[in-house]
C-alpha cells in the first residue's frame, strides 16, 4: 500500500459512527454514479436470465407455485441488501463487503469474502461471454462464426467500456436494465390483456381454470418447488451490486435507501407477478427449459419475430451481467490489493480514475472461458455456472456475518447504527444464512451437476488455505505500515 493511498484514506471524511479509517482502498475514485444509475443497477442485477430463460423449465417441474418459490427467495435476497444498505450507510466504500469483512471479521474474513467474490463473477463471466455467443448464434447471419470468436468479440466490448470510465459503465447499465424493464412491463399489458378479454393463447382460455384443470398450485407436489428453490436464488445473483455502486456516487445517503426499498416491490412486481401471469395464460406442462416461457406465449398468439426480440433482450441480459462482473470485481479486488491480499497491480488505476488491473485480471480469467468455448463448446455453460453458485452463497452468508458483529458492536455501543436498519436482527440474519445453506444443501439432489459442485468445496477450501499462507506475511506488513502512518 503506498504512503499516498494511506494519508488519502486517514483524511477521508466519515461519520461518528466509524471508529476505524476508511478504507484505503476507496481513495481515487470518481463520484459519477447518479442516483439513476444507481436505481437501474438495483433493477438491472434484479432482472436478468434468471426470469428470462430460467423461469420456462422451472415452470414446468414446479408448476405455478414457482411464484411462491420466487417470492421466498426474493424476500430472503432482499434481506441481504438491506443488511448491506446498511453497512453502507455506516460507511459507503468501493470495497463493499470485502471492507466491511475486513472491519468485522479481521483480514482472513476479507480474503476469503473477496476471493470468494471473484470465483463467482470470474466463472458467472464466462458463462455469460457463453450464453452471448450461443444467443449471437441464433440469428442466421453469425451461425456460421465460430462460438469463441463471438465470446471474444463480446468480452473485447465490454472490457473497453469499463476501462473508459464508470460514467460510462453506469450509461450502459441505465439503458441495458431500460431494455429489460421495458420489455417486461410490455409482456405484462399484453397478458393482462389477454386475461381480461379471455382471448385463446394455444387453444385455452387463460384464468384461473388454466390452473385449476391442469394440478392445481402443485400439479407435481411440493418437493419440485423446494427443489427449484435452489435454482431460483441463483436468479437475484448480482443485487449486492448496489454496495459496490455506493462507492462511487456523491450522496449514498440518499440513494441507497431508496435503491434498496425499491427491490422489494421490483421483485414482487416483476418476478412474481411475470411468472403468475405465465401460469394464468398456458399450463406449466406447455413450457420448457429450451425457449423463454415470453416466447412461449408469444408464439402461441401469433405475434411475429417473438423470438427475435427475447433473444436480443437475454443477450442485454447477459451482456448486462458481463458488464457489472468486471465492475465489480475490479473494485473489490483493489480493496484486497490496497490490504495486501490480492496481486499489488490489480490496485493501479487509470486516469479515468477505474481499477483496470482488476478488471483486466478478470477479464484474463474470461478468456480462458473464450479456450472452453473452442475446446467443449456444448458443455461449458453448464461447468461455470454451478462453479459460479458457490461464489454467490458465500458472499450472501458473508454479507449477513458481517451484520450480526456490526449490530453486536453497536449494542456495545463501539458504533452507532444508522437509521436506515435491518429489521428484526439477529433473527433475519439467522434465518437468511439458514436458508441460504439450505439451499447449497439441496444442490445435493442435482447428482449430474449439483454434487459434483458440492464436491469441489473442499478443493477451494483447500486452494483459499494455501493462498492465506503465501499471502499472510505481506498482509500483515502491509497493516503494520498503514498503522504506523495513521498514527503519525
């Protein structure tokens, strides 16, 4: 960590309630995140593939109680939010909830949650430069480009966005969650359309009798849509973008609080209400993993190029993801690099005021994903994605670590909450990490793809440890210098 970067850091304002410095790994950075920006990223890391592709094959095995599954796991992603909303309020930083696992949980928690971090969005990164490549191929006119041409095409764009500033990254956003939400408020006119004037979608009336005369909430039981469970969660990956983005707007007081409240009712809106919508129009049985269950309807009412226009929305979708994965990541890891626990030129910065060793360590892990693309182009989707669930189930239980030593300091009375709380601590914390396992335990049940997931934990587990002893040495000189410099 350089003396620059440690005075900068001591001489960052912050409020009564932080009793240690600031991070020194937040010093440099631009405020050009408007509250709009901010907004959409919530919105944007809400809506993605998830609903878009995943929500048809769900259909199918749970049937219409996928909303309640919807519904469950929205609330409990919610809660993870709003406890990070919280932390940021208490102090905003790039670092996010690497810097707050730093402060809570010492500088092994930071390591492990950074890490962690970076295996979810590095791997998420080539699942989604794959998915941009499988969805380019859907029109004619790429089909006979080959799949990790495209991945490198797709990675090249967005790479160059996130290194020309985060002015642009937040543009990019805004329009990408634009696009998302637009189409989805579009789809829902339609089926509320179609609801009201009971117009035949496939040769059935959609209301209730779509549910009722084909299995009711449950046509296969309830063990589908606990199983499901376990899928679905995956979907809200990427609202903790919120704590990250907080770093770089000039008045996080303001904005997120009504960036993190506002997820709540997305959700519901949006992911709940879609999917009750889908199942009011065509039985689950009618839907498939293959198509966008939007598609479905769509086709089956006859509205032209239905097809063309969900796929150019899931490659926003995935487009969307790629973009906010090397925002992110390059913020985090110079967090850790600024600490000493991550390469020292993931912490250099451009003059656009953007971590690009960060970005471009990840992006390096990205192109080995382009290599995947050539060598098992059929299979590489499916390796990285169950890899990248890992990554996400950690942070989350991290994240609601950290609340309970912060909410546990503050009754000591060594911090001050803000206003803006997690309600019913430590209950919620309890729960959500509760649930949060529960749902990496269910993997156990996927044994073509979920336990071989799970049977890797003990490789990373092992690969972490190894890392914390090569590391542990400049971890700690580089504290002690940050330490003699802010008591000078």
């Amino acid at each position: 960590m350089s003396k620059d970067a440690v005075n900068t850091a001591a001489a960052t304002p912050r409020t009564d309630a932080a009793a240690v410095p600031a991070d020194a790994g937040d010093a440099g950075y631009s405020k050009d995140l408007k509250a709009r920006h901010v907004n959409m990223i919530a919105i944007g890391g809400a809506i993605g593939t998830g609903l878009f592709l995943g929500a048809g094959g769900r259909l199918h095995n749970a049937g219409p109680a996928l909303a309640i599954a919807y519904l469950v796991c929205g609330i409990f992603a919610f809660f993870v939010v709003r406890a990070l909303g919280e932390l940021v309020l208490y102090r905003p930083s790039s670092g996010s909830f690497v810097s707050y696992a730093r402060e809570f949980l010492g500088e092994k928690g930071a390591y492990v949650a950074g890490w962690m971090y970076f295996l979810n969005w590095s791997t998420t990164g080539i699942a989604d430069i794959t998915a941009i490549a499988l969805y380019t191929h859907y029109w004619s006119l790429f089909t006979d480009i080959p799949q990790w041409v495209l991945a490198l095409v797709a990675l090249a764009v967005v790479l160059a966005v996130n290194l020309i500033s985060v002015k642009i990254f937040g543009e990019m956003e805004f329009w990408f969650a634009i696009i998302k939400v637009a189409t989805l408020v579009g789809f829902m006119f339609i089926g509320i359309f179609l609801l009201a004037t009971q117009h035949e979608v496939g040769g059935q009336t959609p209301g209730l009798g779509v549910i009722t005369d084909n299995g009711g909430l449950f046509p296969h039981g309830m063990m589908p849509v606990v199983l499901v469970m376990q899928g679905v969660i995956f979907a809200y990956a990427a609202l903790e973008l919120v704590g990250v983005a907080a770093g770089e707007t000039a008045e996080p007081e303001k904005v997120v609080p009504r960036a993190v409240n506002s997820i709540m009712w997305r959700v519901g809106l949006f992911y709940v209400g879609s999917v009750v919508l889908l199942a009011l129009l065509l039985p689950g049985s009618v839907y498939s993993a293959d198509q966008s269950p939007f598609v479905t309807v769509l086709s089956k009412i006859g509205v032209p190029a239905a097809g063309d226009v969900m796929n150019l929305v899931v490659l926003t979708a995935a487009m969307s993801s790629l973009n906010s994965g090397l925002y992110s990541t390059g913020r985090i890891l110079r967090s850790m690099a600024m600490a000493g626990s991550a390469p020292k030129f993931t912490a250099r910065m451009n003059r656009s005021q953007v971590p690009y060793g960060g970005i471009l360590l990840t992006c390096g892990v990205c192109v080995l994903g382009v290599g995947l693309n050539f060598l098992v182009p059929a299979q590489a989707f499916e390796i990285v994605l169950n890899v990248a669930s890992l990554g996400i189930i950690s942070t989350w239980v991290i994240i609601m670590v950290c609340h309970l030593v912060f909410v546990r300091r503050a009754k000591d009375g060594q911090v001050a909450r803000p206003s803006f709380r997690l309600p019913f601590s430590p209950v919620t914390e309890i729960t959500t990490i509760a649930f949060l396992l529960a749902c990496l335990g269910m993997m156990w049940n996927d044994p073509e793809v979920g336990r071989k997931t799970l049977l890797l934990i003990p490789l990373i587990a092992a690969m972490l440890i190894a890392g914390w002893f090569a590391i542990r040495r400049r971890v700690s000189r580089t504290a002690d210098q940050e330490l003699s410099q802010l008591t000078k």
